[in-house]
C-alpha cells in the first residue's frame, strides 16, 4: 500500500532494523534504513538461533540461505568449571527438530546479517542509507521527520527506533533514563579450529559454568572457527561497548577453572570487550506514528541467548500489523506493543535468573547442578515451550 507521507523509517540497521525493513517491504510498505555507520555491517562474532527465529525466517522466505550458512550443534551441554562435571547434556538434533518443527543453530553475525541486508538490496521497497546519524525527530501527526547530525532531514509515514541499547528515540518516547549496568562484563573471540584443543571440539554448544563466571563455545560456518564468550564480575566499567578486552583481568576472574577451560581462555590473544546492560521491561514503547524494537525497546543479558531472535520476531510481528491497520499508525504500533511486550518481558527478567544460575557459588551452585542432573531432555523441551513451540511463535508474531 503506498503511503503518500513517505517512507516508514528505521533508524539503526543492526539485526533488527534490516529484518524490519524487509518484513514490512514484503508487507507492501516502503521502508528505509537509516545507520549512522559508513556501512552496513556486525560484529565478528558468532550468534545462537533459536527454533523461533527458524519460524521467523520462514516468514521472511529466508530458510534456504540462513540454513546454508548455519551450524546444527548436536547436544546443549552444561559443564562445571571448578570440578570438570558434565551436569546435563540436551539432544539439541532431530531431537528439537521434532518437538518444535525448527532446529537450533549457531551462525556468524555477520553471515545472517549478511543475508537479512542482501534480501533488502533486492527488494525494490527497501532503501539503506550509511552515514546517516539522527539526533532528533518530530512526530507532525499526520507524519514524521528525522534529523542528522549533519543537518539532513528524513521524511517518513511513520519511524521505528531500532538504534539499539542505547536508543535515542526511546530517549525522547520512554524517556527511562540509561540502561542498568549489569556488573557483567562478555569478552569475545572467534578461533580458527586447528587452535582449538582437541577435548573442545565437539558439535555442541556447551557453557562452563563457574563462581561469578562463565564460557560458552561452540563451532561456526560448519566447523571451521569456534566462538568464545567468556563471561565475569567486574564493578571496573561503567560503560563501554566493543573496545579491547584486559587479558590479565579474565584470567584472574576465571582463577581456578579446570585445564580444560583454562587453555581455552589461554587460546586467545586479544578480545572484544562489551559491558553487558539491560532494563527493566516496559509496557509502553510507542507513541503516535512512532514505535521502538529490539535492544531499543527490550535490552536483554545475552543468557538466554535471545535478544536478536526477538528483534526478528519484532520485525515480523510489527509489519503484520502495520499491514493489517491500513494507515493507521498509532493503532498498529499499539497492537504490536500489546502483542510483544510479555513474551520480551519474560525473557529480559527470565535471562537474568539464568545468568545468576551460570555464576552461582557454594550452596546454589550445589543446588543448581543437583536441579539441571535430575531434569530430564523432555523436561526441558517442556520447560521451553513458551518460547520455542511454533504454535507459541504464532502467536507472539501476531
Ligand atoms: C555477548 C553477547 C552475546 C549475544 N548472544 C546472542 C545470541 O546468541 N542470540 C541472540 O539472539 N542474541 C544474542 N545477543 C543479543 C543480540 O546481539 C542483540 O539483542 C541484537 O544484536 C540487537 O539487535 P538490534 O538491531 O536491536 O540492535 P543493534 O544490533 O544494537 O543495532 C542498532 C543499530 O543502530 C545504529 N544506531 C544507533 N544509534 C543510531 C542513530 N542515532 N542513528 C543511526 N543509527 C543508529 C547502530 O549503529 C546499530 O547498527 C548477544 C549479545 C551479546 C552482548
């Protein structure tokens, strides 16, 4: 449907503005991206997908190139880093291939960024725009209008805040101040396989477990690098995000891990560095013609592995109900805010209890082994049902 106001702008074209930009372009609307860097580009660093963002990307006809560039891990597996315990091991195959319809997978950042950007290019609704950074918008009522940096103005129907943790269009709509500093610092590094020590290589995603610390690993672009996130305590940064990490420092915070883990951590020369932050979930974020998604509207700890498969979720979900509100703005922006807000909130508040888990000590690390040892693989499909079933996934896409 065209809209004679123009456009709807996005501004941010990380994971979650490029995947609404090509929803709603394949809703029919006009849409164009606004990224204040000189290009269109993540991190290098690897990503966990979900079975939800499965069913997202059939919805954006994006199975075939997502599953070409993905790796399948075959089991999800909890370590104990002080005493070098297995404590569970999940089926994460045709196991949950079966149960939710779409499997689980690990995929390079850049890879399905890549791939979200590339399917923007060849729709003929979608316009990506570099160097363009807002500072300020006005909604007129009947339409908005972007300023940059640099003294531009952008038209649009409508604008979408997709510019990340630290928002500033949720500024000026929420106005909730900054985001929480967590205490938790991620440090991240992707390995060539042949550095990786044989007892690591394993087809699994798998997170050792420790005091006031954590790393994950898995394997990348089909077994070729492995993705390190290691994770500690520090009350040392406030803020601070994609800068270089302090090798002495992880070392001394991750004192006392197995061999195992150790030489992992040894592997690793330089690191990117990223304070970790959210906030509490809000109900609201959206006013008039303008609405928020992803970090911008749920920042969430990485525990659950989540954030970008929500953003994409949002994506989806906004543009059908953009497309089902006709010009009507406000109303679309509401029943999409309405239709995401518990599940995002669930998972902002639930990934903090999971991160409490992974770093527990004493008597609940105690508790938290003897807990996951006894729950069973059909358990935790049950347990994980709200957010992965498809017929759950429908639902929180409206
Ligand atoms: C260590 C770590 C591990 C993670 N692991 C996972 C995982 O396994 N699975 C998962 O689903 N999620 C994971 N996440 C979360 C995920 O990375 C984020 O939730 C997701 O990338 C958010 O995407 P977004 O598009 O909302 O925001 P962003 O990726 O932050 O993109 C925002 C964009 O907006 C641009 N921008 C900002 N301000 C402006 C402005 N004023 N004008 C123009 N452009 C602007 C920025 O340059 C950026 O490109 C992890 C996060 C971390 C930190």
């Amino acid at each position: 449907m065209e809209d004679k106001q123009g456009p709807i702008l996005i501004v941010g074209g990380g994971i979650g503005g490029v995947a609404a930009a090509l929803a709603l372009a394949q809703a029919g609307r006009r849409a164009q991206v606004l990224e204040q860097a000189s290009e269109f580009k993540e991190v290098g660093a690897g990503i966990q997908l979900g079975p939800n963002a499965f069913h997202v990307f059939k919805q954006l006809g994006l199975t075939g190139p997502v599953t070409a560039l993905t790796s399948f891990p075959d089991d999800l597996v909890v370590m104990d880093s002080l005493s070098g315990e297995e404590v569970t091991r999940i089926a994460a195959g045709e196991a949950i291939r079966q149960r939710y319809g779409y499997p689980y997978g690990l995929i390079h950042r850049a890879d399905l960024h890549r791939v979200l950007l590339d399917a923007c290019r060849d729709h003929p609704l979608v316009t990506l725009s570099s160097s363009v950074r807002m500072t300020d918008f006005e909604d007129h009522g009947d339409r908005v209008s972007v300023h940059t940096e640099d003294g531009r103005q952008y038209a649009g129907a409508a604008l979408i805040g997709a510019d990340g943790l630290w928002s500033t269009v949720r500024d000026k709509i929420a106005g909730d101040g900054k985001p929480r500093v967590s205490g938790h610092i991620a440090y991240r590094a992707v390995l060539p396989i042949a550095e990786v020590p044989p007892e690591n290589r394993r087809n699994a995603m798998t997170l050792w477990a420790g005091p006031k610390n954590h790393l994950v690993h898995y394997p990348l672009r089909c077994g070729e690098l492995f993705n390190l996130v290691a994770v500690f305590h520090s009350d040392r940064y406030e803020e601070g995000w994609d800068t270089y990490g302090d090798t002495e420092e992880l070392l001394a915070r991750f004192k006392g891990v197995v061999p195992q883990v150790q030489q992992m951590l040894d592997k690793i020369e330089s690191w990117r560095m990223w304070v970790l932050c959210d906030r509490e979930p809000i109900k609201e974020w959206s006013k008039g013609r303008v609405t928020l998604l992803g970090d911008a509207a749920h920042p969430m700890l990485q525990y659950m592995a989540q954030g970008a498969c929500m953003a994409m979720e949002d994506a989806v979900c906004l543009a059908r109900k953009v497309a089902g509100h006709g010009q009507d703005y406000e109303s679309a922006f509401l029943d999409y805010q309405q239709t995401r807000y518990l599940r995002t909130a669930r998972t902002q508040l639930t990934a903090r209890l999971y991160g409490a888990a992974y770093h527990a000590a004493g008597a609940t690390r105690d508790l938290r082994n003897a807990y996951l040892r006894g729950r069973t693989a059909e358990q935790f499909y049950d347990g994980n049902a709200w957010l992965y079933h498809p017929d759950e996934v429908d639902k929180a896409l409206g």
